[in-house]
C-alpha cells in the first residue's frame, strides 16, 4: 500500500513539475531592457571597450575610468576604479558619485552610493532615468575600487535631444574630484519634416504663381501684337475687320490715283480710310461698276427717245381729229 502511494505521488509529480514552469513563465511579469546588464557586473567586460580618462595629475588620487555612450540603445555606461589615498580605511563613509545630466530642456541631478539613489535633487530623475550600479568593489578600506554604474533613458524628449553628463566623486566631506565633465551622448534627432513640406509647398505655390504668370503675359503679347497678314493672334473677329480693311485698301490702290494709300500695318492709315468711307468720299470705281454705268445711260437715253417718240406721235394724232 506504501508503495501505491509513493508511485501515485511520484506520477502526479512528474504532471504538476512542467505545469508549474509553464506558469511561471507565462505569468510571472519581465522587462525587457535596452541596457547590457553586464557591464554593470565585471570588469571582463570593458576589456577593450569605452573611452578611458586617466587620473595621473594629483598625487593622492590615482586610477582611470571608462565610459560608453550609447546612442542607439539611449544608455550611458560608465566604470571606473581609482585609489584615494586621502580616505580614513577606518571610515564608515560610503563612496559616493553625484551626476549631473543636461539637455535643452531638462536637467537632472541625482547621487548613487551602494545604497541606490540617495538624494535626488531632481524630482522627475528617477522617472526619466533608470539607474543601475554595483558598488560591491569599493569601500573605505580598500580607500577606492571598482564602480560601475549605467543610465538608461526613458523620457521621450531627452531621447532625441544632445545630453551631456558630468561626474563627481565624493566619500564624506573633506574627499572629492571630478571624474569627467561634460561628456557627450548625443541623440540629437532634427524634426524638419514638417518645415520641409511647408518650404516645397511654398515653392510650388510660387512656381505656380510664376508659371500662370508668364502664361498670362504670353497670352496677352499674343492678343495685341499686330500680324502683317492683317489678323491678331488669338482673337478671329478682330482678325477678320483688320484684314477686311487691307484689302479694301489694297483695291482702291490699284483702280484710284489716291495719294495717301494707307500702310497694311499702320494704324493711322486705316483709321483714315474707315473716317474717308464713312464720311461719304468715293475712292474710285472698278471696270465693272463703269461697264454698269454705261449700260444705265444708254438705257436711259433709249427710255428717254422711246418716250418723246410717243409724245410727237401723240400730238400729231390730236391735231388730225381737230383737223
């Protein structure tokens, strides 16, 4: 019997084992970050990595640091292991780094010791920034040690602007140094879509302006330019007075002695020939019309016999009845 239950046991086990994994791993919340967690761990990992700043220049502070500036990923990296010789290896002080990060819109200055962020002087830093760091190497015994602490970026503003970052160690009151100043992580993202759609909409405007413009121009040299054929481009009925005019002038150049014959393209001429007309002044008759105004007179002067024929013949007639 012993035994059954060891065995059922030992079966429900091997059910409930892979379920509860399964739940762990879809239940239990994980973020997922874009900063590299390692180079907060061990100093394996900046072997031939980051920047280095040397301290050499002061006796009493020696040592070097090293810094990344990720600006894809928006993190900022930094390690650093130095000696103070100043500390008391007695003192209870905790080792202690104060950073200032600015931009064109904010600013952020916060302090981290092995404790976390001890004074944030800046409301909103600790929402704008997630802070990592390890102080598991540093202490007032050891006077100094390894440091290693990284900044993630989370406000949307300050992660498309230039940021710089500034450093300062401090352990107590009486021991301090700038570990860097200044430091560049640029993210520095121009915003000119907008601009340059509103430049090409501007110019296309303008060319359009300009385009109608000149089209308007072309059109108006088109309609009042004269043609030596007698018409204007662009306008029939116009063209067609115009050549009426130089033709009509054209014949009574050549059945008339007129003097002032009017030019084909001059304006002075034709108006006087159109004032000549209307005012009643012949400017000569064509063959036909004089062929015409023969035949008339010889009619007339036939009408004119036929008729005093009738009236002798009339008389004579009147004067035998008296008779």
């Amino acid at each position: 019997m012993k035994g059954l239950k060891e065995r059922l046991f030992a079966g429900f086990s091997l059910k409930i084992v892979p379920v509860l994994i399964c739940a762990c791993i879809l239940f239990v919340p994980f973020n997922a970050f874009a900063v590299n967690t390692d180079l907060v761990q061990d100093e394996i990992y900046w072997i031939d990595n980051g920047n280095i700043i040397n301290y050499t220049k002061d006796s009493y502070f020696q040592g070097f640091t090293k810094y990344i500036s990720d600006e894809d990923n928006k993190c900022f990296y930094l390690f650093s292991r130095f000696t103070d010789y100043r500390i008391d290896t007695s003192s209870n002080e905790n080792i202690t780094l104060s950073f200032t990060v600015k931009n064109d819109v904010n600013t952020y200055m916060f302090e981290v010791d092995k404790d976390g962020v001890t004074n944030n002087s800046s409301r909103n830093a600790t929402d704008s920034v997630n802070i990592y760091y390890n102080f598991d190497e540093a202490s007032c015994k050891k006077q100094g040690g390894g440091i290693f602490v990284a900044l993630e970026f989370k406000n949307p503003t300050d992660k498309i602007l230039k940021n710089t970052i500034s450093c300062e160690y401090s352990c107590g009151l009486n021991c301090t140094y700038d570990l860097f100043d200044y430091i560049v992580l640029d993210m520095y993202e121009p915003q000119t879509t907008k601009a340059s759609q509103q430049k090409t909409t501007k110019a296309s405007t303008s060319k359009a302006t300009t385009q109608r413009t000149d089209n308007s121009q072309e059109v108006k040299e088109k309609t009042t330019k004269f043609s030596g054929t007698g018409t204007y481009g662009g306008n029939a009925s116009t063209g067609i007075v115009t050549k009426f005019y130089a033709n009509t002038v054209k014949s009574a150049q050549e059945s008339s002695d007129i003097s002032d014959v009017p030019d084909a393209e001059g304006e002075s001429s034709v108006q006087d020939f159109q004032n000549d007309t209307f005012n009643g002044k012949s400017t000569g008759l064509s063959t036909q019309a004089k062929v015409l105004v023969a035949v008339f007179a010889v009619l007339l002067a036939a009408g004119g016999a036929c008729v005093a024929i009738g009236a002798a013949n009339s008389k004579k007639a009147d004067k035998e009845k008296e008779e």
